[in-house]
C-alpha cells in the first residue's frame, strides 16, 4: 500500500490526514455547541469550561493538523476523477474541497487568537499554551477574532455538509469507487486532469473566505485598540499632598487550573505622606474603586454578576489605610469595605521618590470567601479562593 498518492489512486498519508481531520471536526464541534448550550452557574460551571476546554485544544490540534495536510496536498498527485466528463460537478467538488482546507486553519486559528487575545474562560490543555506570538491581550482584537470564528464555523460547516452530501451521492446514486478510494485506496482508470482546472476552485474559496473577512470586520466594533488597557490615569480626591497621574489596580485569581488576570480602569486615590517619616505612621490613602470598570475578559460580565462582586447592589469598593515605616520597609495597612464586608488588609509596598515624583509598587493576597465573593463555588477546582491583588503608581507632589 503506498504511502503516496499515486495518479489512480489516494496513498495512505492523504487517507490518513482525511479521517483524522474528520474525526476532529466531528468531534470539536458536537464540543462546541454542547458548551454554549451550558448554562453558567455553580453546578454547571465546570464542566462547561472542561467542554470548551477539550473544544479548544481539538481545535489547536486541528490547526497544526489542517497546515501539515496542506503542505502535503500541494506536494501530492491528484487522481483522476471518476468522472472528468462532468466539469461542473468536478469545479464543485474542487471549490469544497479548498473551502475544507482553508476552513481548517481559518475557524481553529481565528479561536486561538480570541483565546489569547482575552483572558479568562476555559485553558488549552497541555501541550499548546494560553497565548501566541503577537497577540495582544486586546478586547477589540477579541471582538473581531470572535466575530471571523462565528463566520468561519459557518463556511465550514456549509463545506462540510457539501462535502458529505457529494460523498453520498456518488456511493448511493452513482454507485461508482470515489467514497471506496478515499476508504480503501480503491485505484481508478488514469485520466489526465488540466492544471488550470485545479486552481480555479481554489481561487473561488479564497474569494469566499475574503467575503467572509469581510463580514467579520462589518460585525467587529469600530473602536481602536487601547495601547495600555490597565493603566489609567487615578485622579487624586481633594486633601491629600500626592498626585496621582498613571497607574494600574490589577488581580489574578485562578480559575480551572489556570491564572487569570484582570484589572479596574476606574479608580481615585487620596495620598498622604510624608519621607521624612522613618519609623511609624507617614501618611495615609483613601482608593475608592469603581467596581463596574472591571475587565476580566470573557468573564467581565460574570465576574460583575450577582454571583461574584454583584456590581449593581455594590457598586463601589474601599480602602482606608494607614501608611506605615519601620525597618522591615513600608506597608498599607487598613480595611478594605467590599461586597458589603469590611475586613483588614495588609499590602507592603516599594517606594521610590526622586524630586516631586513617586514610583510605588505593591501586592496583597485576599481570600475571597473573606468577602463572600462567589460563594456557590465553595471549592478550588473551579475558582481559586486566593486573590493577589497588584498595584503600582506614578504620583506627583502638589
């Protein structure tokens, strides 16, 4: 059995490379819409995100698996048609085929870059990783990536009802060997097939995948992407003697295994202090958060939910604290009033003052059960109970 093709027949690698990717596609998108189907909650939760996480990684596997089958298409011998007789059927056949290979970098490749573009729901599993190279973590570039996979799912699920009604046509009507040669290797009479008819259905598909970019864009947001989504400018609330001017209020908590990172774009800070104050009290902050600014990718939504920070009942989150020098460095020490609880918080923290301006970086770890935050999910395999929270600052002096 030869592994090539041959001109009267498919080799086994290219009989391979077509059930395997069969097998994908039939599998990852039973995934896909079972998941959607899922709705959110306590009970329900994990295995939605295992469903879309398995949903994924076929995906990504599909990708590497539809480039590697391209590569060997191009190298590959075409057999003859059955059929050469029938020139459109034959240009049908064509333009499906392509619509198939294109389908299968184009729908895993356009959810990869939604993926890596947006933080939150769902890990690829192991060995494909989280990101890739040169995508941003951007909720514009997230909106288009999502809005070309919904339309690439749809060629491809038109490409591949094309593709088996064609397969079931010839084994039923016409009764000849094309399902048999792809099955079984089946060889058929050689005819030679003109160059120029292999290409032109390849030309039409990628007509009909640039029509369907085009869409994607149409149906994409007409926003420009942000160069630095988590920092903001925090205006500083009137009595204190620092001036915030940039800064970032971020947190990663982990969720199905996997951390996730998420930030506040709209927060104030009221700043005292005073560096001559080496051991004790040298100032204090007043942070007000405004909690419905949270963007924590897919999961923003959920997150501001009622089952999570439940934004609409508390909209806002506070943190009232001393600052505090001593020989062990400097630390925020206070409460912080979220989600209808108060509780203390101890946050150390770097602080660098060259003339009238300040550089200050700071972590803390929350419980989120401290604060009755998503307490239907009383274990860590779905959200992790730990929150670190991580701030830093540019600030000027008045």
């Amino acid at each position: 059995m030869p592994a090539q093709n041959t001109p009267t027949s498919f080799g086994l690698v290219t009989r391979t490379f077509h059930w395997l990717t069969a097998l994908l596609i039939l599998t990852a998108i039973p995934l896909g819409l079972i998941a959607n189907g899922i709705e959110t909650g306590p009970e329900t939760i994990a295995r939605k995100a295992q469903l879309f996480s398995l949903h994924k990684t076929l995906g990504v596997a599909a990708f590497l698996l539809g480039l590697t089958r391209i590569l060997w298409a191009l190298t590959q011998a075409r057999p003859v048609p059955l059929h050469p007789q029938r020139r459109a059927e034959m240009t049908l056949a064509e333009l499906v085929h392509w619509m198939l290979y294109l389908s299968l970098v184009m729908v895993p490749l356009t959810g990869w870059v939604h993926h890596a573009a947006v933080e939150g729901f769902a890990p690829i599993l192991w060995p494909f990783g989280q990101g890739l190279p040169f995508v941003p973590k951007s909720e514009p570039l997230a909106a288009l990536s999502g809005g070309a996979h919904w339309v690439f799912t749809k060629l491809l699920a038109l490409s591949v009802i094309l593709h088996i009604a064609g397969a079931l046509k010839h084994h039923l009507i016409d009764r000849d060997a094309t399902l048999a040669r792809m099955a079984f290797g089946t060889a058929a009479p050689e005819t030679p097939l003109p160059h120029r008819q292999r290409l032109a259905p390849l030309g039409l598909a990628l007509l009909l995948y640039g029509a369907g970019t085009g869409l994607a864009l149409s149906m994409a947001p007409q926003t420009a992407p942000a160069t630095a989504p988590a920092t903001t400018a925090a205006p500083t609330v009137a009595g204190g003697n620092w001036q915030v001017e940039t800064g970032n209020l971020g947190f990663t908590v982990v969720q199905m295994g996997a951390p996730v990172t998420g930030s506040f774009a709209s927060w104030t800070a009221d700043i005292t202090y005073d560096e001559a104050v080496t051991s004790g009290k040298a100032g204090q902050v007043v942070v007000e958060i405004d909690l419905a600014s949270l963007a924590l990718g897919s999961v923003s939504d959920q997150a501001k939910g009622p089952e999570f920070l439940d934004v609409a009942a508390h909209p806002v989150a506070r943190f009232t604290a001393d600052l505090l020098a001593g020989p062990e460095g400097l630390v925020a020490e206070g409460k912080l009033a979220l989600h209808g609880a108060e509780k203390p918080v101890r946050l150390p923290f770097t602080l660098t003052i060259e003339g009238d301006l300040a550089r200050m970086t700071g972590t803390a770890r929350l419980d989120r059960r401290d604060f009755t935050i998503g307490a239907g999910y009383g274990d860590e395999e779905t959200v992790g109970f730990a929150v670190d929270v991580a701030v830093s600052l540019d600030a000027t002096r008045k």
